[in-house]
C-alpha cells in the first residue's frame, strides 16, 4: 500500500510555499530598506507593468492577493504617500484608476536594483535557461487555472516579448 503522505503532489505544493516563504522573506527586508511593504510593492510593480502605468480598482484587486476592500485600503496608504493618485474612469462612474506618481516611480526605480539582483541570486541564477523556461510555462498554467483573474486588465502576452523575457504589455508586462 502507497504512504499518501509520499505523494509527490504533496511534495511538490509544499516545495513551492517552501520556496515562496523564503523568498517572500529575503524580498521583504529588501522592500522596507526602501519604505516600501511587500504589497505595496505588488501594487507599485502591477501598475507600473500595466498601459499607462496604471489599472482598474477592480482589476488590480484581481491581479494581487488583496479583496476589492483591501486594495482601496493600500492604494489610500498609498496616495497619501504620494506614490499613487486615483482617476475617475470616463466610461464608468462608479470605477477609478490607480495610478503611479512619478513619485512611486522613483520609488520603484530605486527597489528595483536590488530586487533584481536577489530575484537573480535566489531564484533565476538557480536554474539554467531551459529549466527556467519550463518552470515560467508550469507557473502560468497552474495561475491561469488556480487564478484566472490575475491578469485583468492587461494587455495579451506578446510571443516575442515573452521570449526576450518581457511578459504581457511590452517591456513592463507582469504576466
């Protein structure tokens, strides 16, 4: 009789919170080095890869791991801040935009450095191109079917732009 707690499916779930944790973690303290949370990082980096640097309430809230309640909570905290501002939406009035300040650009220039040479350090430089592209296609499967909101409001992924490492809406695609 097979041990179900040696079911590979359990193996590999656990391996990803594993490694989630501990990223999560190393990015984190990077984050505040820079005054920013975790999440407001998400939300900088949402807006700031999607057209016109800015999205829906709505559909930023699809794209993070924040409820619609939470998402105004953050972008509140945030505009305050001066890193985001709100704009009406012409074609709905009960919608608005969030939008980066050039403010919250700098702001996110200024992580970024170091954020990508940890992304390189603990995750990318661990595996070699063919491993990551697989791990990168395995990822999109399993988010686009756990998740399928996490990309409202963007623009479609570009074959070529995803090959040059891009993503979705050209050079600042998050998808």
């Amino acid at each position: 009789m097979t041990n179900v707690f040696d079911d590979p499916r359990i193996t590999a779930v656990g391996l990803l919170f594993e490694a989630h944790a501990g990223l999560s973690a190393r990015f984190t303290a990077q984050f505040e080095e820079h005054g920013l949370s975790a999440v407001e990082f998400e939300v900088i980096t949402r807006l700031a890869r999607s057209p016109g640097n800015q999205l829906r309430m709505t559909d930023l809230a699809a794209q993070t791991s924040l409820s619609t309640s939470g998402v105004t909570r953050v972008v509140d905290r945030m505009e305050r801040d001066g890193l985001l501002t709100r704009r009406a939406c012409p074609n709905d009035r009960r919608s608005s935009y969030a939008v980066v300040t050039a403010t919250g650009m700098q702001r996110l220039k200024e992580t970024l450095p170091g954020h990508l040479q940890m992304i390189e350090q603990w995750f990318t430089g661990q595996l070699s191109p063919e491993a990551l592209a697989a791990l990168l296609d395995g990822l999109r499967r399993v988010r686009d079917a756990a998740h399928p909101c996490a990309t409202a409001g963007s623009d479609d992924i570009n074959p070529e732009q995803l090959a040059a490492g891009e993503g979705a809406t050209g050079a600042k695609g998050a998808r």
